[in-house]
C-alpha cells in the first residue's frame, strides 16, 4: 500500500580489527543518502481500502569500514598492511582504480577494503566535500570500471570470511543504489554472497556479529527488497532463480536469535527494517491462525524486551525504523506501541519551559513514518501521541511561514507558545525540512486512518500541499485528497488547483487513484466539470481494470455530483462490468449502485434486474438462515427505497423486484429520518406568512406515496405547493447536488403536488444588497414561484 522514502544511510565504525585501530580516523564518517523504502496508501470510501496508503519508512543502514582479515590469507605482513592502508587512503575513484590496477597480486583480503573504499568515496555527501561530484556519474557513464574487481570477488569470494562477506554486500548494495546502476555481472555477484554467506552461516568456526547480521540483510534488502531500485526498474525483486532470499534471511534469524543481547538499537532498528522491506514479497506473519509462525515473525517476538529494555537508546532514526517495520508486516506490539508513545510525549522542564525532547529530534520524514505506522497498525492509544505531533508539525510551519512572509499563519497559542517553539527549533537542520510531498500525503492519511481531527494541522497541510502540488505524483494527490474528504476538512483552494493540475497527469493515475480523487470531489461537494468528463473518457474504453469497490466508488461520484452530463455508454459499461462481479459486491455497494443508476436516469430500467434480484436472493437466503449476513445501514435502506421507487413508479414497473416485506422495512426506515429545523428554514417560513395570498399548511409535511419529507407546505391561492429550503449541503457549487435532483424528480412526477426550491444563495444574495431584506427575499419566492 503505499511508496517513496527518504533513507538515512547511517555509517558506523566496526572496531573488530584491532589491526586497524590506529589508523579510526580514516573509517568511514557518518553519511545520509535518500532511497526508497515503501508506500501504499489505499484510499477509499471502505475501511479495506484506507491501509495506504501512506507507508513510508526512512531505513537506517549501517556500514562497516573495518578492514577484513581473511582466514586463509594472512595480513600480519608489512607489505599486506601498506597495501590496505594505501586503499584507505585513496579518495577518488580513479585512484582505487589505478591502485587496483598497479597491483601485481590480489590478495582476498584486500577486497572488501577496495569495494568498500569506492562506496565511501562515491557517497554524494563525500563527493560534495570532496569537490568530484561526479564521482556517480563516472560509475553510471562506464560501469566497467568495476568489472575488474568484480572478477575478483566471484574467484575469491569462497576464500572470504563472514566480516569480508558483510563488508563486500553492504559496499555493493550501497554503490548500486548511489548510481543507480547495476553492477557489471551483479546477478552472478549476488548469487555467490548469497550461497557463502549461508555457508559461512551453517559452518561451526564461523559466525557473523550482530552488526555484521545488520549489514548482509540490509545490503538484500536494499537491492532486491520492496522499492529497491530494481523493482523500480521493472525487474522483480528475486525474480532470479538463482537469488531466493529466504534461506539467507533464514540463516540470519538463526545467527542472531542467541546474540539479541548484544544488539544496539541502530542494529535492531536496521534488521527489523530489511526484514520488513522484504516482507512484500515474502510472508512476514501471514501464517493462518493456530499455524506456526514464521522464522521472522519468531524474530520479531524476540526483539520486542530488547527493544523495552533499551528504548532510552534509541534515536529519532530507530524508532520510526522501528515502529514502520512493525507495522509494514502487521505484527503486533501493543506494548512497545504504548512505551513508544510515552517516550515520545513525556515532558522535559529546562528553565520553567517545557518541551517535548525526544519528539522534537524527529524530521518530517521520521514524523510521517511514525504516525503512518501508528494508523497502519490501528493502535487504540494513538490520541496523545497525534496531538502532540501536531503542535509539532503546526509549529514548524508557521516559524517557516514567518520566515518567508513575517506571518506566523494565524495558529493558536496552544501551537505557538514558546516552548513549542523550542520544540520546533531544536536544530537548524529539523527546521530546514520542508515536508515533502510523500510525507504531507502520509501524515495527512494517518490522521484521516485514525479519525484523528486537527483542524490546523489540516489547514497547515493544505498550505503547504498546495506550494509543492507540482511535485506530488498521482498517489500522492489522490491519498491526500482521500484524507481531506474521509475528514470532512474542506481544502478548496487546493482541490481546484488538483483538478486543474491533474488534467495533464491523468494518465499517470491507477484505477484506485482515479476512484480516490472522484470519490473525494464528490463527498467534498468539490465542483470539477472537466476532471470528471476526462476521466470518463479516458477510462470508458477500460472499465474492465476498475475493480467493483472502484466501480461502485466511480458511479456513485458521478451520481453524488450529479455531473451535467455523463456518457450513456459510460455508464451502462460501468453497470455492465458491476453486474459481472455482482457476487462479489458487498450488498451496501449493490444499493449504492441502484441509487447512482437511479440519480443518472440515462440508462434502461430493465438493465438493473440483475442487481435487484440479487438483493432479494440474499435477503430470502437471510431469512432462512440462523446467521443473518444481509444487513443494511438506514442510509442504504433509505437509498433502495428510492432506488425502487425510480424502477417500479418512475418508470411505470408496477411490480417491484423487491420482496415486499423488505420494501416495507425500506420504507418505513426512509420516513423515519430525523429532520431539523435549520435557521435559514426560519427566516424563509416568516418571509411565506408576510406575503398576501400565502396560507402555511404544515411545517415538515410527508408525501405519503413517496415518503420524501417537505419543508414546508403551503396554499397559494387554492393551489397546494411544496416548498424546500436548500441550504449549501444541498449544492455542488452552484447546482443541485444528486440526492437534491433525484428528490425534486422523484416528488414532482409522484407526488402530484407542484414544487418550489429556494436556494441559499439567492436568498443570501438579496439579503446581502439590501437594507429591506424582508422585501428582497419576498421577491426571491415570487421570482423562483
């Protein structure tokens, strides 16, 4: 479910070579570097669909730039040492290249020194210190230059001990990801790490460390895992038959089971996370109920009291690792859950402030992986921990804000006090973060996923999403549009912007996504004319790929907007693939798509048969069986009453297709809607009883043939008249929304009485331009009248 992340790549020194601890401040430095992780954001109307979406993790790798020392070569030599610290001190490309290549013999344990050399100098953050920003470039435009030593490492690669293997995985995976670019003979490559890590794994006298652990499955996991760089290059991860990770990832699990007590949090936080970046393409915990757990459904049971116990160590980087991976693999951890949020929302007092101090260490990418994990995972104690991220979120944009236009935004104190303010200010580099795209998507999912509501925050965020709309991809726009519209937070200058900008993008938009975005415009009330006729021409000729929660998601958008016109063909082929899946469709999506089918009225009656039959079949099928699954919110039986009334009284079908006794219970829950009494209501009834002629017959009238509700009834010189008072809820911009049109068609050709509408605007318009509103307003009714 849901896509692209920041990872950062965290460096740090193995000091197992006593050999090499006089030369540490040549290891390699700490150094970041984005990457890929995963992202799904699901978003629909049904709670199946709301898991997206937003998955994104920020991964902590670790690298070893120790030295090797091989087994079965010894390095005790003068000789063998300058060569190894010759390497080290090399900082070009071209260098370890002529190195390697002035070399008369090649030892194995100089291997793991070259390959990890030549991913320390090409990390872009040492390529911009060092001022040879191409060294990437170099390897992308001739990716031979490798091959040498490629070579080298299939001949010797048996010859290698488990330190040398974890260093030579870890350099490659990380020299591929930081030019994008596979390595010459990379395949072949793999398959020998692979096949000899394991051995080393299974022989008795050698053992890999904890860290050495970290390195091997993150170094698989960053090339072949989830949105490693060769899925997004169209090859599936492990699609090699040679290359099948889990007797690798296996052997892992059984190397580190007994050293857990050995395990920092950078090492838990860096395993828990590959395993889980593999996880889409290899069962986590998806063993059936009573069944054994999987090996690394094992290892997570274990790690969760090494994790307890040393939460206090982990930073801002490990726990959002941590809390994502948990999640991405759905394994629960309610304690660690629980302890996380306790850590993250105690409070620290320095000098009568208080703040929040290991939350305030977190960028945006590390806020966003959390609370997506948080939502993902369902977590029922999430509350505290939400609000406490918003203050956060909210603070840091309005001081960006305040930079930019000396305009903190108009937040309350609550989220600009000072001590927010230190929280927000902890360090220039979390305030430069500006949230992007992906993260504005996923935090904005989280709190919909949650229900959780802050109003700032969702006008923060829709600020900022609006500044960097051109950078959103589809998923992000239709994610964030779902969690705006599941929220009921209007964001109308970013909607226009969307159906404006996704015009030109509209081929890059999935079934899922196009169905997002129009169920979100019309559950907003969003008026977009022209995304809805492109979409409808677009997908006419495709429909098959839309699956029935898309399908039924589609029509109803349509209907709910009651779009000016809609393609008789269009909707018919949305029927028709319906109608294919019908045993498939939940029975509220079967009525939602009678009711769309009744609110468009351009198709045959007679076409919906198919849908009415199977409603009744599974109402007789429930009342003949001891478990009742036919059921049906008020709303949706509120919906086939007039869905049926469209079939059997519309169109002149005088026999209904529903079982009569199920057309009583739809009628019945229809007239028993609760109605009020709204204020404008009020002020239109009054206006009614000033003017001549006018006798009011009853407030809040019900039409017994139809069962629809009137606001008013009214006697205009011996003539009865039906008057409703439509406020904005009744409106799609300026017109009739669709259960407005259906319920003014439906009453005027079955009610037998004439109709008359007053619509807000109109009566708001006059009240505004006049100082004698009564007289305006009565001109309102005579002129619609």
């Amino acid at each position: 479910e849901a896509e692209v992340n920041d990872t950062m790549v965290v460096t740090i020194k193995m000091n197992e070579n006593r050999l090499f601890k006089q030369v540490k401040t040549m290891g390699c430095d700490d150094n970041k570097s984005n990457a890929n992780a995963i992202d799904d954001t699901d978003t629909t109307t049904t709670p199946k669909y709301h898991h997206q979406q937003s998955n994104d993790s920020t991964t902590v790798a670790i690298s070893d730039s120790s030295s090797s020392n091989d087994s079965n070569t010894s390095i005790t030599t003068t000789s063998t040492n300058d060569v190894c610290q010759k390497i080290r001190n090399t900082r070009q490309i071209m260098e370890v290249y002529c190195l390697y290549r002035s070399s008369k013999t090649m030892k194995p344990n100089h291997i793991s020194f070259y390959w990890n050399q030549i991913s320390r100098i090409i990390d872009i953050k040492t390529a911009k210190s060092n001022a040879h920003f191409d060294c990437p470039q170099r390897l992308r435009r001739n990716p031979t230059l490798l091959k040498p030593l490629v070579g080298q490492t299939i001949r010797y690669m048996s010859a290698l001990n488990s330190t040398s293997l974890a260093v030579t995985a870890h350099a490659v995976a990380k020299i591929s990801f930081l030019t994008r670019k596979s390595i010459i003979d990379s395949d072949k490559l793999w398959e020998l790490l692979e096949k000899n890590i394991i051995q080393k794994a299974i022989t008795p006298r050698d053992e890999f460390s904890p860290l050495e652990c970290a390195n091997i499955v993150w170094s698989f996991a960053k090339e072949f895992g989830g949105n490693s760089r060769r899925q997004r290059g169209g090859k599936t991860a492990f699609s090699n038959n040679c290359i099948n990770p889990t007797p690798l990832f296996d052997a892992m699990i059984k190397e580190l089971l007994p050293k857990l007590h050995l395990c920092n949090s950078r090492v838990i936080a860096t395993t828990v996370w590959a395993y889980a970046t593999v996880a889409d393409n290899h069962h986590h915990s998806g063993a059936k109920p009573g069944s054994a757990k999987t090996a690394s459904a094992v290892l997570f049971d274990a790690m969760i009291p090494f994790i307890m116990e040393k939460l206090d160590e982990f930073d801002a980087h490990s726990l959002a690792n941590t809390v994502w991976a948990y999640a991405t693999v759905r394994h629960p951890a309610p304690e660690l859950f629980d302890a996380i949020v306790k850590i993250l929302t105690t409070e620290k007092t320095i000098e009568d402030a208080k703040s929040l101090e290991k939350l305030s260490t977190f960028n945006s990418q590390e806020i966003s992986n959390t609370v997506w994990a948080y939502a993902t995972i369902g977590h029922p104690s999430s509350s505290e921990l939400f609000y406490a991220v918003s203050k956060l979120v909210v603070q840091r944009i309005s001081i960006l804000n305040s930079q930019a236009t000396n305009n903190s935004g108009g937040y309350p104190d609550e989220y600009l006090h000072p001590e927010a303010s230190s929280m927000a200010t902890s360090s220039n580099k979390k305030l430069s973060d500006t949230f992007n795209p992906q993260v504005i998507a996923n935090i904005v999912w989280a709190y919909a996923k949650l229900g959780h509501t802050d109003l700032f925050l969702f006008d923060a965020m829709s600020r900022l999403a609006l500044l960097k709309l051109h950078s959103f991809n589809s998923q992000e726009i239709a994610n964030t549009m779902w969690s705006y519209a599941t929220m009921n937070h209007p964001a109308p200058e970013f909607f226009l912007a969307v159906s404006n900008l996704s015009l030109s993008k509209l081929n890059m938009f999935n079934p899922q996504e196009l169905a997002n975005a129009l169920w979100s415009f019309a559950t907003l009330r969003h008026p977009a004319p022209e995304f809805f006729d492109a979409v409808s021409n677009l997908t006419i000729s495709n429909l098959h790929a839309f699956n029935s929660q898309e399908l039924t998601k589609i029509i109803w958008a349509y209907a709910t907007v009651h779009h000016y016109y809609v393609n008789p063909n269009f909707t018919s082929g949305m029927l028709w693939e319906a109608i294919q899946k019908v045993e498939s469709l939940e029975s509220e999506q079967i009525v939602n798509i009678l009711w769309s089918v009744a609110v468009l009225n351009s198709i045959d009656a007679q076409s919906v048969m198919p849908m009415f039959s199977e409603i009744s079949k599974r109402y007789h099928s429930s009342l003949s069986s001891e478990n009742n699954h036919f059921q049906l919110s008020s709303k949706a039986l509120s919906q086939l009453h007039q869905a049926s009334l469209w079939y059997s009284d519309e169109h002149n079908y005088m026999e209904s297709l529903l079982p009569s006794k199920l057309r009583e219970e739809c009628y019945t829950d229809f007239i028993s809607e609760n109605t009020t009494i709204s204020e404008f209501q009020r002020e239109v009834v009054k206006s009614l009883k000033s003017l001549p002629g006018i006798t009011i017959i009853e407030e809040e009238s019900r039409c017994e043939r139809t069962g629809y509700s009137i606001d008013v009834l009214i006697k205009v010189h011996e003539q009865v008249v039906a008057v409703e008072v439509d406020g904005p809820y009744h409106f799609v911009g300026y017109s009739p929304n669709g259960a407005t049109m259906l319920k003014q068609r439906q009453f005027f050709a079955l009610g037998n009485t004439p109709l008359l509408s007053i619509p807000y605007w109109e009566w708001n318009s006059n009240t505004s331009h006049s100082t004698n509103n009564n007289y305006n307003n009565n001109a309102t009714i005579d002129n619609n009248w």
